[in-house]
C-alpha cells in the first residue's frame, strides 16, 4: 500500500489551514475565514494540526522570524502559501492544495498561476521544503503561535521566551523571584503571540509568571510594513476616506463597527469554548459585509445578541476578570466601548451587544458621516492617537496579578486591532 500517496491525498482533500494574519491583513483574513467555510476546510489551531500555512496580508520583515517558526513546526506533508490582497486569496488556496497532492499533481501545477503577489514565495517555500522529511514534526505550537488548547484554551502559551534557556519542547526554564510575601518562586517568561489563533494579528505580549499568576507584562511594538508594502486598516476605512473628505453614509460606517464587534465577539467565544456561537457571530459579520439587507439579517442578529447576552455560563467563566472601571479607562486614553462598558469581560462583550442592537435600525442610514460624532469600532478615531493605542497600553495594567487562564479572556475582551497602528494613513501622520 502507498502510505506516502494516500497521505498526501488525504491532506489534498481537505487540508487543515493554519491562518497566520499580520497586521494590515484583516481583509484577506475574513476573505480566507469565508472561503475556508465554504470549503469546510478545517482550521488548524496550532502548527502541530496542519498541513497549509496561509499568510494573509503584506509583507511585514519583522515577523518574517516567527513564521518561519510556525513553518518548521509544521508536520510533512505541508505547504505554505502567502496571500496579500483578498483577490489573491482563492488563488493561494487552490495553489496551496495542489502542492499538498501526490507528485504527479504537484508536476502539473508546477507553473504558478499569474503574479498575484504572494504565490510565488509561497507556491516556492512550499515546492522546495514539501517534503520535510529531514525536518522535525511540530512540537504543539510553541515558537510564537501557542494556544495548545485551541478555541477551549485561555492559557496559550506562544513563543521562546526572549532568549532564556529553553527546555525540549520549546517552553523557556524558568528562573527565580521573590514574590509578594518574599518567597523565592520559579519565574516562567512566556510569550503570547504574535500568531496566535482568535487573537489580534501580529500582537506580542510577553507574560513573566510566577506558578499561574501574572507578574510582569510587556508589549512588543507592533511589527510596520516596508514602504512600499500596502497595509490597511480595514474595519476604519470608512472613518479614514471620511476624514478625507471623501462623503460616506453613516451606514456604511454603522455597518462596519457592527461586523467589527462581531469579528470581536467571535474571537472571544472562540477563547471562551463556544465554539458553535463564535461561527455564528462571524457569518452574520460576513453578511453585514456583504451588504445583506436589514431585514434579512435583523432576526438573527436579534437573536444572537439575545442568546449570548442571557449566557449564565459565559457571564460565570468572564465575571470579575480584567476589571477597569470607566473613569479610569477614560484617564488611560481609552474611548469607545470599552470605556462605555465599565467593569470586567462580562461587562465589555455585553456592550458589543449592546452597540450592535443600537446599530441594527441604521444599516441603510444614507445620512453622511461625521467622524466627529460616530465612533469607530474601537473608539474616537484619530489616525494621530488609534483607539487601539490605547487600548494596548492598558493590557499590562490589567493582566497584572491576573491568572494565566484568564489572560486571553481579557486581551479578546479588548481585541485591540494592531491595523489601525501600522495603515498607511496613520504611519504617514506619524511620519509627519
């Protein structure tokens, strides 16, 4: 019996797709996300499940390393494809699993399909290593993805940890500290991100832990695109092109902040173990973007909103964790929902739910947008101060002295967008 053959043809099928996305990429995610689902091509949740890598977005030289990374933990037979505008995306997709299929096939789709920006590297780097067989399997996903558990697990771990010495598998060993009543403990330093599952692209947190209890947390500048990489920040564009000048209908922009807290709910079910409602959540933000009618999608969204809102499990599994209140999230810069909602997890996805039920009656709203008056997803928009600025900065604050079990729930609670700090818009500002 072939063996090789029939592995190969088995992974051709149906291959489980690793979703790398960095920043300035969301749009070619959710159109990976939507093409995945129609294909029911499963999702990969760490290297060690997968057989396609699927980069989505520009060309970002710093996370260059840590995809490499993901790449040398995946198992052969695998592929890699990179796709950096959303028309690449079914492209890559195709490539991706000629690559995976027996050698007769990969021969006949050895020319690349017209140049599309991505394929080449990835239909190449996939060519040339497919095999992997001088390679080693994937250890469960350290090296800057981590999240072992998927969507069930909130203490993901991702990443060496910043130079100390590693122990098999990949983790750091842990050093020593003093903690709180003077008891010298074991420290861990243990990275989350940047390409972690149902978390925001490209973000970097670095925990410093001592047993399960954060102790210290930095937070890696967001990777910037070359200058002649095109990154977007996606769920602002109707604030960007209004602050251009550009008229735009309110619902436009009302449309767009509701699929955003979609997207944000999805990722954070996701975290919390509900599977079923994350998807739900992200095919009616599909249908918002897709321009779907209210009428069409006002029931289900009703009924989501509805159904998540009155979860006793989900409020018991998110009461009382990353607690800021409203005044001091506001002394911190932070504007938007997060500031509105006041409190814990609990209390900032009920707001999502909350400014979506406010949105529903305005889809078609053909009034033009003031930028002054409606928020973006996240907060005020301002390309010189990003709502999502702040709300990275209020991460340590608020993962300090927190369990690692619920440090994920927390940052999918914020999910700030590291797109809005790396758009061409916002770094030209910056640039002055």
């Amino acid at each position: 019996m072939d063996l090789t053959g029939l592995t190969l043809r088995v992974a051709a099928a149906r291959p489980h797709v690793l979703l790398a996305a960095v920043p300035g990429g969301a749009a070619v995610r959710l159109a990976a996300e939507r093409l995945l689902r129609a294909r029911d091509w499963p999702r990969a949740s760490t290297p060690a499940q997968a057989d396609l890598l699927f980069v989505a977005g520009p060309d970002l030289p710093e996370l260059r390393t840590p995809l490499e990374r993901l790449w040398r933990d995946m198992p052969a037979p695998r592929a890699r494809v990179h796709a950096r505008t959303a028309d690449e995306v079914e492209d890559a997709l195709n490539a991706g699993r000629a690559l995976l299929g027996p050698p007769a096939v990969r021969h006949a789709s050895a020319a690349p399909p017209a140049d599309t920006g991505g394929h080449r590297e990835g239909d190449h780097g996939a060519r040339e290593r497919h095999e992997g067989d001088d390679q080693t399997p994937g250890h469960d996903g350290h090296d800057g993805h981590g999240d072992h558990g998927g969507h069930g697990g909130h203490g993901g771990h991702g990443g060496h940890g910043g130079g100390q010495t590693e122990m098999p598998g990949g983790l750091p060993m842990a050093g020593q500290g003093a903690d709180r009543d003077g008891l010298t403990l074991d420290q861990l330093h243990l990275p989350l991100g940047p390409f972690l599952t149902d978390w925001p692209a490209g973000l970097t947190v670095r925990l410093v832990l001592q047993g399960d209890v954060v102790q210290r947390v930095d937070v890696d500048e967001p990777a910037r695109p070359s200058d002649d990489a095109a990154a977007e920040a996606f769920w602002v564009q109707p604030w960007l092109r209004a602050a251009s000048g550009e008229p735009v209908p309110v619902g436009e922009a009302v449309r767009r902040r509701a699929a955003a807290h979609l997207d944000s709910l999805g990722r954070l079910l996701a975290v919390a173990g509900w599977p079923a409602e994350a998807v739900r959540a992200w095919r009616l933000r599909d249908d918002l973007l897709s321009g779907a009618p209210r009428a069409a999608v006002a029931p289900r969204l009703e009924r989501f909103t509805r159904r998540v809102g009155r979860s006793r499990t989900l409020a018991w599994l998110t009461r009382g964790i990353g607690v800021v209140m409203a005044q001091k999230a506001r002394e911190a810069g932070v504007g938007g929902p997060a500031a509105r909602a006041g409190g814990d997890v609990t209390s900032r996805y009920r707001q999502w739910l909350a400014d979506i039920r406010r949105d529903l009656p305005r889809l078609e709203d053909p009034a033009p947008l003031d930028v002054a008056v409606e928020d973006s997803p996240r907060g005020p928009w301002s390309a010189e101060h990003p709502p999502s600025a702040a709300l990275i900065a209020l991460l340590p604050r608020l993962l300090e002295g927190a369990e690692l079990a619920a440090a994920r729930l927390v940052v999918a609670s914020l999910d700030p967008d590291p797109d809005e700090l790396v758009s061409r818009g916002v770094v030209e500002v910056a640039r002055g």
